[in-house]
C-alpha cells in the first residue's frame, strides 16, 4: 500500500458548537409546546415559559452526576482513528490504542445517547493492557467491551460508520 492509498488520520471531538446547537434548538421548542398547550386548555400562552428552561438546565446539569466518570465525559480527543490503528480516550488520564487486525466488533448503537462499542479480540494486545471490567460503565455487558460516548462529536456519526465500514478487516 502506497502513502497515497492509506486512509488519513481522523480526529473525533467534542463539539461545542454541536452542543449550543442542541441547547438554542430544544428550549425554544419546548417553550412553544408549552404555550400551545396553555392556549389549548383556556390559558395564558406565557403562563409557565419558564418551566421548560428549568426543566431542561436540571436534567442537562444533572446528567454527568449520573453516569460513572468512565462512561466518558473526557474533554480531551475521545476518538482518532489512523491507518494502523483506533485510538481510545480511556478510564483515568490514558489512551487505548488498538490495531485494526485486534478489533473483534465495533459498531454505533443506541438513539437517544449513542455509543461507540468496540469489543478487542485480544487485551492484551491493547497498548496498554486492558484489565477484566476496567471500562465498566452503564450498558457494558462484556468485560473487556469499550464504550464511547459518541454525544456532540464532530465531524459526526456518518462519518465514523462510514470509517469503520471502510478500516475494519472483512
């Protein structure tokens, strides 16, 4: 394989700008839902606006309290992809590294909150090892599987489907 055949490295982050999108679309749909249903039942439209903001801040606040801190919420490079290999933010302050030859499963599961789920066929060939449970997290059910939360991630799901589609061995 020549330099001009090999796929380019991929850096997945964290997307503020993702984020605030998300925030500036949702409130306002949910204020207007609210005010609509106020003039459906007789209502001032503006009689409880401010519910649904503090509704929202509550459970967006909320939510990293409620999953384990190795369930991810890592400001640094979550996810890179390379020719040679995935490389994974992990549990603590460490990067995963796994060759594309040692990846057994890997696929985008899950809605609402979607995962990256990538399961090795040998830990012990993680750079570094990787121990029974170390990634425990919600919804982990293997004990060596990896998830990574994939929420605001830039440049996006498709394209790390596509990727993965296209790097994994058939």
């Amino acid at each position: 394989m020549t330099t001009a055949d090999e796929p380019p490295v991929i850096e997945f982050r964290r997307s503020l700008g993702r984020q605030v999108g998300f925030l500036a679309t949702a409130v306002p749909v949910a204020a207007l839902a609210l005010a609509v249903v106020n003039l459906a039942s007789g209502d001032p439209w503006w009689d409880g606006l401010w519910l649904p903001l503090t509704w929202f801040l509550f459970f967006y606040l909320s939510l990293p309290m409620s999953r384990p801190p190795s369930a991810g919420n890592q400001a640094r490079l979550p996810l890179r992809l390379t020719a040679d290999h995935l490389q994974v933010a992990g549990p603590g302050e460490r990067t995963l590294v796994i060759e594309w030859s040692n990846v057994a499963r890997a696929e985008i599961s899950g809605r609402w909150q979607t995962f990256l789920v990538i399961e090795p066929a040998d830990p012990d060939r993680i750079r570094p090892p990787l121990a029974r449970w170390e990634w425990a997290g919600y919804g982990q059910s293997r004990p060596y599987e990896i998830r990574v939360p994939l929420a605001y991630l830039s440049p996006g799901r498709d394209l790390l489907r596509r990727e993965l589609a296209r790097r994994l061995p058939a």
